[in-house]
C-alpha cells in the first residue's frame, strides 16, 4: 500500500456489496413492505481493499461472477457498497455498459452534449471537443444519425471518444474494448497510452489476459468476491490461469521422477519437483478407452518454466505424463489448439512428425511415459484452449508410416486417454517496429515468400 496520500487516485478500504436474491416477486415485495425475514444475501463482494496511485494503469480480472463489474460500479458512484469506504481523488469519466447514457432516439452529435452533462461537463468545454471527438470516433455521417440506428462497434466509439475527451483525472473502462476491430483498439490504446504519459489514471475491467498484462501496471485479481491477489500485472495473469473452473488454485504437484521418458528436451530433468506447475485434470472427462491415464498435463516456456502467457512466434512446450494400463506396442501423443471461436486451428500428434522414436517391442502396462511436443505459436493474437491424447498403434505401421495413407495410420490407432480443454493460454501481439506493425492477417503466419518482377 502507498504512504503518501497525495500519490492516491483511489483507495478501497474494506468493501463489500450484498444484494438481497428473494425466490419470487411476492417475497420480495413482502419483504420491502413489512421487513419479513425472507430471501438470501448475495455477497457480490467480501471485504476488497486496495490502492491504484495515480498516473497508473490498473487492472481488475477474475472469473465470471467474481465482483469486477460490479467494483467498478462502485467506484463510478453508481451504486453504494453495503460496507466498507472509497475514497476517489479527482473526477471520473467511466466507460461501463454498452452506450450508457445515450439517448437512443437522439443524434450522436446531441448525445455528444448529453454524456458531457453527465459527466459534469459545461457545454462551452466540451464545445471545444466536439471536432476531436468525432473525428475519433470515425463514424462518418452517422454523428447525425440517432443512436438506435448505430451498430455495436459505433456505439463504442462515440462512447470512447467522449469519455476520453472530458479531461477526466481517472478513466474506468469495464470490457468496453472487447468491442470493435483489431484497428479500433489499436487506436483505442494508444490514446490510452497518451493519457498515461498525462498522469491520467485508468482503471481497466477485461477478460483479454493478453490486453491487460500488455496495459496494466499492477493488477486486481478477485475471486468469489474475494481479493485473491493484488500485484504485477504478469504475476496476477499467471494466477489467473491458474484458477481451475471452479475457482481454486491448481496445486498438482510434480513428486515423483518418470520412470520411462521419450524424446525429452534436457531443461525437464532441471525442474523444481515441488512447483507448483500442472493443470488441474482431477474432476476432467477422459475420453479414451481406459488403456492409459494422464497423470500430469502441463505448458511451459523454452526454459522449463510454466507460462500461460506468450508472445507471437514464442515457443511453447506441451507436456504429458501418462500411465499406461495395459501392454501397448507404439504410444503416441498429440496435441490440438482451439481458438475462442471453437476452431481447431491446428492439431498434431507423434505419427505427423518425423520422428524416429525407438520403442521396445512391447510397452508393459504400469510403464510410465513422459511426452513433450513443442509448437512454435505463429497464431493469431488472442486467448486458445489445448487438448491432449495419448493413442496407441501397431509398431509395424508407425514404422511404415511414411508410406501409408493417413486412413491406413488412424484405422490401426486406439484412444487410450484424452482430455479436452485441458488448459487455456493465451498469445499477445509481438512488436516489430515502431509504430508497431501487424506481421501476418488471419489465423495464424504460414511459411512462404514474396517476389516482385518488373517486366
């Protein structure tokens, strides 16, 4: 926490938000009628305390349902906590839900005034702003247009362009960029960047890791309503992942050395064995046959490290411990990266490679194996999921694999384990140059070159 009071933009002293869930429109109308003792308190948050100096940037993630929004509704004014104090050290512009404030049924160029009396704004300020917002805002002859008639994404620039142009001290921002195209946001942050260099302070809520480890200074992570940390904004990304679908720290503990490993790269043998480094597969459906387990499933960096997080072109390490459950001639292992759309944007396994794996004539059940598949990640900035299987295939066809059609191969595989959405990771942009610029469009960067001939 910050000693000097005059550094603070904002301060959270113990707060929490309760909201009465009653079971039926009757209850609860009993309940405000005669304060029956009906219904159930929702604690939306429990006790968050925290400081976001000014000039900085600070983020606030978790889960869904973990209080993000609705702290920041608190620090905007609209609504009270129920416990607890905030203090604000100067005036606030906050960018919450989609186009609020706007009148649907006014022009943009009216709604323009309107948002600016809102936020306290006298006309003959903002009229010095109304050619910077609209040119920022980019909407063309819409400005004129009423609002009912604009698209998502113009909503969220007219919205933007006002809120980033009231000379505000703190700016809060609650998934509002998650709006737009790759080109918006782009303009979007660096404006943020600018008001930065200001001393302006920005308070960002978002789902995008890649986003908020890439803006934010320091980070807010909450968890059930709870503050589970509150430090750098990589630290706080990397415990993020961590978080298992029902809101625990993964803890799996790597305690034992494999007994049988194939094709291991040498950083593995430098591991810390009490790290705490592998995704949670306790309570995951495998779909495989039974003929082997996943014991740990991990993704880590070139290093050995786990990593959650990386950037275009990084490398990243697929890794698998298996036990097999009965005799099996040839195990292969795969991996297949999902993108948010639910698209496979790609998927491999042993037999694709060429790779000349040396395997006893027969593996005996209980042998433990360790697998590592390493894919360099020229993918699409943005947040993926991965799946991993362990099959098995007659040795006499992974040695002739070469020269066999790919119907051949799957037709003499068996699933002995798989787990989908093991993990999740995500990408962020690699900067080449400055101003920084896009190295591939689409989904992900393929081999190739270019030639020119002037003829």
């Amino acid at each position: 926490m910050c000693s000097n009071k005059d550094d603070i933009a904002i301060k959270v002293s113990n707060v929490s938000k309760k909201y009465k869930i009653f079971g039926s429109p009757g209850k609860r109308l009993m309940y405000h009628l005669f304060h029956t003792k009906t219904g159930r308190d929702f604690v939306a948050l429990d006790d968050v305390s925290f400081e976001v100096k000014k000039g900085e940037s600070f983020g606030i993630i978790g889960k869904n349902g973990s209080g993000k929004s609705t702290m920041l509704q608190i620090l905007a004014g609209i609504i009270k906590p129920t416990s607890g104090d905030v203090h604000v050290n100067g005036r606030i512009a906050a960018l919450l839900e989609l186009g609020s404030g706007f009148n649907p049924d006014s022009t943009g160029y009216e709604n323009i005034y309107m948002n600016a009396a809102i936020l306290g704004i006298k006309k003959q300020d903002i009229e010095k702003k109304v050619q910077e917002i609209i040119n920022f805002a980019d909407i063309g002859e819409f400005i004129n247009q009423p609002v009912k008639t604009y698209s998502s994404g113009m909503y969220i620039r007219l919205a933007f362009a006002v809120a980033i142009n009231v000379d505000a001290d703190i700016l809060l921002i609650d998934e509002a960029l998650a709006v737009g195209d790759v080109f918006f946001r782009q303009k979007c942050y660096a404006k943020l960047n600018e008001l930065k260099k200001e001393g302006k302070t920005i308070v960002l809520v978002s789902h995008g890791m890649n986003e908020v480890e890439q803006f934010c200074d320091r980070v807010l992570l909450l968890n059930y309503s709870k503050v589970l940390m509150c430090g750098e904004s990589k630290n706080a990304v990397q415990q993020y992942y961590l978080l298992d679908y029902s809101g625990n720290i993964k803890t799996d503990e790597h305690e034992t050395e494999v007994n049988e490993q194939v094709d291991m790269p040498t950083f593995f043998s430098t591991w810390t064995l009490k790290d705490n480094v592998f995704c949670d597969i306790s309570n995951m459906n495998d779909n495989g046959n039974g003929g082997a387990t996943f014991l740990h499933v991990g993704l880590f960096n070139k290093d050995g490290k786990a990593q959650y997080v990386f950037e275009q072109g990084d490398e990243a390490y697929f890794y698998a411990d298996v036990c097999l459950n009965q005799d099996v001639e040839c195990p292969t292992f795969g991996v297949a990266l999902t993108d948010q759309r639910n698209i496979i944007i790609h998927g491999k396994d042993i037999s694709q490679y060429n790779t000349d794996a040396e395997y006893p004539e027969m593996l005996k059940a209980g042998t433990r194996i360790a697998a590592m598949q390493r894919i360099k990640l020229d993918i699409a900035v943005g947040e993926y999921t991965f799946d991993v299987g362990c099959t098995s295939i007659k040795k006499n066809i992974f040695d002739t694999r070469e020269s066999l059609n790919q119907e051949v191969i799957n037709s003499n595989m068996s699933r002995l384990c798989s787990i989908a959405r093991v993990g999740n990771f995500s990408v962020n942009e690699k900067k080449i140059g400055n101003p920084t610029k896009i190295g591939f469009h689409g989904c992900c960067d393929l081999p190739g070159e270019i030639k020119i001939i002037i003829q």
